[in-house]
C-alpha cells in the first residue's frame, strides 16, 4: 500500500468532493449533517414565483429544491468560489456589501456561512436592507462543530446569540430549530476527530493507517446507535450540532 499516494488522493477538499454522494447513507462521517428534512421543507415552502438570493450558494444545490417559477440568484466570494469550491454563483459579491439594490429579493437564503464571515452583523443589516418587506431569511449555521475552511471559520453561536443578532438587524424572529439530539451530535464529532486521526496517520505514511479500512463500519454502527437511542430516550436539545432560523422583514411599528 502505497500510503504517501493516499494521502496526497484523499486532501480533506478531495475526500469531501468524493464522498458527498454518500452522505444519505449511514457509513458517511457526517450523516448526521445530510440535507435534513426541515431545511429541505423550508426551501420547497419558499413559494411560487419568488426572487430568492443564495448567499455562499456553493454548487447552487438548492436549485432542485425551490418551486421551477423561482428566479434564483446565487451569490459567492470569488475567493471561496473559485479556490476553494471551483463553482461559478450567478454573481460574484461579498455578504458585507450586497451588490443589489433595496428591497430587490422576496426570500434570501444563508445556508452554513454566517460562521465564515467577519461582519456577521454588517452582513445580516445587508441582507435585510435588500430583503423586501415581509421577506423571510431562511438561516442555517453550524454550532458544535469542527473548525472547518481554515482560516476563514469564525465564530459558533448560540440559540440566545442567534436571536440577538437577527432581532438587531431588523428582523423578527419567526422560529429557530436546533437540530441534533445530544447523542447524535458527539456521535457526528466522534466519527470527524477519528476521520482525522486516520487521515493524519496516511499523510505520515504510518502503518497503523491500515485501520482506516475500518472506518465505514465503526460510522456505520456509531451512526445508528445514536440515532436510534435517540429517538428512544429524549435528552433535549442542549448539545445541537445546527441551528435553522427563519426570520421575516417586518414594517417598524
């Protein structure tokens, strides 16, 4: 086995890459972390014939999921677009200073990049200067979750953070759901910190890397023995490893 190849296959961008097709599957590493079924609800209730800005829109994934009138436009960072991800948005842009006019979308989405940008606030006073009146954020943002696109991971909030910090730029806060039962988000940070170890020992072409061959049936049964537990024994929802918040621009009273 030649491992030095491994390691130079198998980048953390390249395993991600190849692997994502498997996250609907219990062996992936972070299950637990697959399009859930809220967020997938909440896209497909965005409504017929709606102006909706994809803020980070990566691969513009959503696209499948909004109604066929909707007139999408994603926006990315050039940086993080063509760097990192190797996508094309419909318009390169910054969070920060949104090149659109006011009031221009009925429905902005900001799906895992609240916790990469470094004005979150300017961003959210951003989104709501060109949301149109009783226009809906839909928000999702990591919070026990590894450090990820290093160097720009900036922060982790939580549920009372969230909260402030839309309802100071502007916006009413129609629901926040955290999501992960306290079992199933250790589970999610079991399965990354033993992908890391693995990945660590094939860069330095350690032997004991030979054990990563086990690592699909480990996920596996972590995977399911958290989940299932979970839905047997409710623990709360002190340890979410998401939150997904929906807010609505509202007239000042």
């Amino acid at each position: 086995m030649d491992l030095r190849f491994i390691a130079e296959t198998l980048s953390v961008k390249n395993l991600t890459k190849k692997a994502r097709g498997l996250m609907r599957y219990p062996i992936h590493p972070q299950w637990f972390t697959r399009k859930e079924a809220s967020l997938l609800r909440s896209l497909r209730e965005i409504g017929e014939n709606k102006t909706v800005l994809d803020i980070g829109c990566a691969d513009k994934w959503i696209i499948e999921h909004l109604p066929a009138t909707t007139n999408y436009i994603g926006l990315d960072y050039p940086s993080t677009a063509d760097r990192l991800y190797g996508t094309k948005p419909t318009v390169y842009g910054s969070a920060s200073a949104l090149p659109f006019e006011n009031e221009s979308f009925d429905r902005v989405v900001l799906l895992d990049v609240l916790e990469h940008l470094k004005e979150p606030a300017k961003s959210l006073s951003e989104i709501h200067r060109t949301l149109a009146y009783n226009g809906t954020l839909l928000l999702r943002v990591p919070f026990l979750y590894p450090i990820h696109d290093s160097p720009h991971d900036y922060s982790r909030l939580t549920e009372y953070g969230l909260t402030s910090l839309t309802e100071s730029a502007g916006f009413k806060l129609v629901n926040l759901y955290a999501i992960g039962a306290p079992l199933e988000t250790t589970a999610l940070l079991r399965n990354m910190a033993i992908s890391v170890l693995i990945l660590h020992l094939i860069k330095n072409r350690n032997p004991f890397a030979i054990f990563g061959i086990l690592l699909p049936i480990y996920f596996l049964l972590n995977n399911l023995y958290s989940y299932f537990l979970s839905r047997l024994v409710k623990a709360g929802t002190a340890l979410p490893h998401t939150y997904l918040v929906t807010a609505i621009k509202i007239k000042d009273e």
